[in-house]
C-alpha cells in the first residue's frame, strides 16, 4: 500500500485505515521520522534497563547494609535469607555491567545511522579517559568469556561508624591479563579491591549526563520528522482508539445488557475511581468524567457519546 507524496491527508489516511489498517501502519513507516523515533525509543528502553539494573543493585547493597545491622542477620535459620541477598548483588553486578556495554552498543549503532553533530567530541569528554568507563566495558568482557565475578562483602568498624562494602577482589581481578590498559590501572590504584556501590554509582552519573546531551542533540536536530511522524501515527491510534471503544459499546448494549459499572475498575485508576463516585450516579456529570479519563485520544464524538449515555441509563435531567 502507498500513501503518495507528503503531507498525507487524514481523509486518505482514514479511508486506507478502514480498507486495511495493517497495511495502512506499515505504510506509514515510510516516513523519514518512522525510522528515527523508532531507534530512539529502542535507546530510551535501553536506558531504562541500565538505570534498573543499577538501582536494583545499589538497593539490594543498601539491604544487605540495613540487615545484616541486626545480630538475628547472622544466625544459621537466617542463611537462606542471606544467600538469596547475595545473588541478588551478583546478579546486580552482572545485569548492571551487561546492560551498560549494551547501551554503549545501542547508542554506537544510532550514531552511525543517524548524524549527530558533535556526537565523537562528547563521547571523548565523557568516556575515553574515563576509567569508570573503561573498567565496566572490561568486566562486561571478562564476565562473558572469563566466569561471573563475585562481589564479597565486607564490613569495618571506626570511630565514623560502621562501614558495608562489597568489593571486586584486585587480585582476582588482575589474574586476567587481558584488561585494558585504563581498567587495569584503575583496579591497580585500589586499595583492597573495585567498591562496587562506588564505581557504578559514579558511572550511572556520567552516562545519565551524556544521554541528557544526546537526547537533547537528537531532538533538536530531527524533531521536525519525528514530530510530523508522530502526528500521522496518532492518527491512526485515533481511528483505532474510535473502533475499539464502538465495537465494545456495542457489545455492551446489543444483544445482552451489561452493567457498565462492574468493569470500570479494568479502565480506570483507585484514584479515577474515587472521582467518579463523588459525583451523581448515573448522570452525564459522572459519565462525562468516566469519558474524560478513558478517552486518551479524545475520539469521543455525540454519536458515541449518546451510546454511552445509553450504556450507562444516564438519567434524563
């Protein structure tokens, strides 16, 4: 299916959409925008799972530090609890240094794909000397063809107070001989070995300062297409949104008669729901509200706004 030249008109687009509205959305991803958005939110998702990753470890290391306070932490009923608190910082490390050379990745990927002015210059101020940086790209590699390292923990006592660690043994670390030269150096000038809470909060800093400016750079050069993409795509999710709220009125009307009221809790939030009750039941105040919180693309015109008003036996005023 061809849609022609830009711009599309929204009565071709409506009258393909209802001919066939697979085609019709792949159609659309002709547009120069389609292609840019989508690897945009291919890196936001990216993102996403890195900054989970970290925060499920420094919360699992943030557990382990309030736990393990408690003399009952260390008794033998509590070791399975233990344990599992442990895998939990080993999966964080190994999810956190997976998931950060995988942005890496994905972010090179986009960079080649699509021009970024002063992408390189910014990629050398945030990350070719950094030593953070080049010690997570190294463990990612010797995690994936080397063995899962094992952050051990360790707890010290001084007159600031009590201090939990969990460390990357140096001496393991340097059995491997193949880290790069800025990682290797990094793990030399520590003292005990790599404090995982502090290297990977500290890089979680920079990349979130980089993919601040890359966002920003991606916007401002492509946000002409990949607005006037999203406004065709929207569109279609109207159309979509007006077909699907029809045929499930319908349904709820003809041939049987449903009790709306016993489903809004699958459309609407603890809060929504609150709001709607406060208000007159069964009166075009209180369904015109229920309207106003599902209608997301707002289709609802007065021929499907009277089948509602009949679902729900809005009283005649």
């Amino acid at each position: 299916m061809k849609l022609g030249n830009l711009p599309w008109d929204k009565e071709i687009l409506r009258k393909n959409y209802f001919r066939n509205f697979t085609k019709t959305r792949e159609a659309i991803k002709c547009h120069p925008g389609y292609e840019i958005f989508n690897d945009l939110e291919a890196i936001k998702l990216s993102l996403n799972i890195f900054n989970d990753s970290i925060s499920d470890l420094l919360s699992s290391i943030s557990k382990f530090k309030a736990e393990s306070a408690s003399p009952d932490f260390w008794n033998r009923p509590q070791r399975p609890f233990v344990e599992r608190l442990e895998l939990s910082i080993q999966r964080g490390v190994f999810s956190s240094a997976m998931s950060a050379m995988a942005l890496v990745d994905h972010s090179r990927k986009f960079s080649k794909k699509h021009t970024i002015p002063d992408y390189d210059n910014q990629i050398s101020k945030f990350f070719i000397n950094n030593e953070e940086h080049r010690f997570i790209h190294s463990l990612r590699t010797y995690i994936t063809h080397v063995r899962v390292t094992e952050a051990n923990w360790q707890i010290s006592h001084s007159k600031e107070g009590r201090l939990v660690q969990f460390l990357l043994s140096k001496e393991d670390l340097l059995k491997y001989k193949k880290w790069k030269s800025l990682a290797k150096k990094f793990i030399r000038h520590s003292s005990d070995g790599i404090i995982v809470e502090a290297v990977f909060e500290k890089y979680a800093i920079k990349v979130k300062e980089f993919h601040c400016w890359l966002h920003d750079a991606i916007i401002q050069k492509y946000s002409k297409d990949i607005s006037d993409y999203l406004k065709y795509k929207k569109i279609l999710d109207q159309f979509d949104s007006y077909s699907h709220w029809s045929v499930l009125i319908q349904q709820g009307l003809f041939p049987k008669k449903l009790n709306p009221y016993l489903y809004l809790n699958r459309y609407l939030t603890p809060q929504e729901m609150k709001d709607v009750l406060t208000l007159p039941h069964r009166s075009k105040q209180q369904v015109d509200k229920i309207i106003q919180f599902v209608d997301e693309y707002n289709v609802c015109d007065m021929k499907l706004r009277r089948l509602i008003y009949q679902l729900f036996e809005v009283k005649k005023t």
